[in-house]
C-alpha cells in the first residue's frame, strides 16, 4: 500500500511537470515564472508581500537553487563533543573512574550522544559502572543535553538546558541546577525546556526548577524529580517515576498506561488539571500509604543532596506538613501494592 501510494504520488507530479513542459525536478525546483500570485481571500491575506520569495526567480542559472550537500554537519561533532570524546577515551575502554568539567554554551547540541554512543559501541547496553564517567557543565546547554544517556555516564550541568533533555536516555544520571550566584527563586525558573525525558528507557533526571510541556512524555524506565512542569506532563508514559514538587499545567498523565508520579498540590487544582481517562490520584495517607511516604522523602533527600535544591530541602525539614498535599498518580489498571514491585 505504501509502495502504491508513493507510485500515484510520482505519477501524478509527472503529469504536473508534463504541464509545465519540464522533465525533471531539478528543471523545475527554482522557476518562480510559473507561479502566479493569487489576490488572497481575506484582506489581512491581500496585504501579504509574497515579493522576497518571488525573487529568487531571478537567481542566475550558474547557481543552485536547492541543496546541493549531501547532509548537513551532525550537531554532536562539533570541537566541544570531540575534545569531550578524546578526553574520556581511556576511561570509556578501561572502565576507569574519571571527572571531567567545560563550560558549554546553546550552540553544543546532543552533548553526551558521542560518549553515550562510544559507550555503547564498547561495552553494550551494559554501559560502564554506575558513576563511573562524570562529567560537569557550566552555562546554558542546547537542545538535546544528554540525549541517549548511557549507563555509568553521569552530566551535570550547573546552569540551564533547552528542549529535550535525556531524550532517549538508557542509563546514567542527569544533573541540573542553577547558578550557584542566581540572583532568582529556582523553584519558581524554568531550567529545562520542552519534551524532556522523551521516550526515555531508564536512568534518572534531577533539576531544580520548572521543565516546560510535555515532560515525561513516552518515559518507559527512568526516575525524574523536578519543580514544577507546563502542560501534557507524563503524556503516554508506561513505566518509570516521575516527581513533580510544584504546579503542573493541564492534561496531566493523558494516555498514561504505565508508572506512577507524585505531584505536589498545595494549591489544590491538580485534581481539575490532570486527565482522568486513564489514570486516578490518591492521597498518601494511612498506614497502607507508608511505602509510597518513604520512597518520596528518599528521592527527595537525593534531589536535593545533588542538586542543593532549597525547594526540597523545605520539604525535607517539614516533610510531614507537606507530605499531605502530594497525589499520588497511577494507571488506573494498576494496583497500588504493585507499584513500587514493579
């Protein structure tokens, strides 16, 4: 059916050049003499200077007008990937103990995909030993900070990251936190942006501060504690924990088949916020809730011993005050004596 569909597609784009009276695509990629500018159903549409594009019509025949490379540069190759690469080598094929810190900026994309993938390359989806490669960052990461985390590859980055943190990470640990010198509330800051931990397998995400939309989203095994999230959070996730210690946006948990999450609601709108198709919330309260009380002051404890969180720490030091307002979600088909077993 695929095959049928893209034959009638080339057909029929045949036909249109026949038309035309050209032969190929790249006769026809450019000729800005054949389009004719429509006058626009809406005034708004009327107004529209369409002038800049029909000008490249003019560009001499010497030169293309399409790409003529045959792909762009990888955005993990850059001179900061490869120094990074070069430097843990050694530790990468031995399994040595090794700490490593650069400053990075937005233009580094996809840090971490060569060491994950040199990791990979050598020791397999085993990875090396837990802890065994960290490596630190100071400034604004760009998209894509690490991306396919392998085991043993700990990042931390005492700044901020765009979009798509720990996509696809394995393994590992991520690290995030502000400045030690930030002259603003980490709690109430974005520190990472949108779709983090998209599709991610395991391994665990700590940042002290918001992450944007849809957070979480196809998270199968990994472990994340933030501070707040926009909307979509945990989206289609079916395995893995996720701990928001602030306000999330709406359509919470949507499509969510698998995991759990815990949620803090000092406010009280989470229940009106998150998608009841799948998914139901409890308190954690009662003597049968006692496991759940545990694992979340434990992995509050850790957030806040790597990343200094103060948002955390206040919950540390009052934890039974704001223990009461935490939700616990879950799938509605799962059982919740089987959460933490699973």
């Amino acid at each position: 059916m695929v095959v049928n569909y893209f034959l009638f597609i080339a057909r029929e784009t045949r036909e249109w050049m026949a038309k035309l009276g050209v032969r190929s695509m790249e006769e026809l990629i450019g000729r800005m003499d054949l389009l004719q500018v429509l006058e626009g159903e809406s005034e708004r549409q009327g107004r529209l200077d369409l002038s800049p594009l029909l000008s490249l019509g003019t560009v001499p025949d010497s030169e293309p007008r399409y790409c003529i490379a045959e792909s762009n540069p990888s955005f993990d190759k850059g001179e900061l990937a490869e120094q990074i690469l070069q430097d843990a080598l050694p530790a990468i094929h031995n399994k040595q103990m090794l700490e490593l810190a650069y400053p990075i900026e937005n233009t580094h994309r996809s840090i971490g995909a060569r060491l994950s993938g040199e990791i990979a390359r050598v020791h397999g989806a085993a990875g090396l030993p837990f802890g065994c490669l960290k490596v630190k960052f100071t400034g604004s990461a760009g998209q894509s900070f690490g991306v396919w985390n392998a085991a043993g590859l700990h990042l931390e980055l005492e700044g901020d990251a765009n979009d798509y943190v720990g996509k696809g990470m394995a393994g590992g640990r991520v690290t995030i936190y502000p400045p030690k010198d930030a002259g603003y509330p980490a709690g109430e800051s974005i520190i990472i942006g949108n779709t983090c931990l998209y599709g991610a397998t395991g391994g665990q995400l700590f940042a002290a501060g918001i992450a944007g939309e849809r957070f979480g989203v196809r998270n199968s095994g990994a472990l994340a504690v933030i501070e707040g999230a926009g909307d979509h959070c945990c989206e289609y996730m079916t395995g893995g924990a996720v701990i928001v210690l602030g306000e999330t946006g709406y359509n919470f948990g949507a499509g969510m088949t698998g995991g759990f999450a815990f949620v803090y609601d000092p406010i009280e709108k989470f229940a009106y916020r998150y998608n009841n198709e799948l998914i139901d919330i409890h308190l954690i309260n009662g003597e049968a809730m006692g496991m759940y009380r545990a694992y979340l002051l434990e992995k509050i404890a850790k957030h806040v011993e790597l990343t200094g969180s103060e948002t955390g720490r206040a919950m540390l030091q009052n934890f039974d005050d704001y223990v009461d307002y935490f939700w616990l979600v879950k799938p509605k088909a799962a059982k919740l004596e089987s959460l933490l077993k699973d």
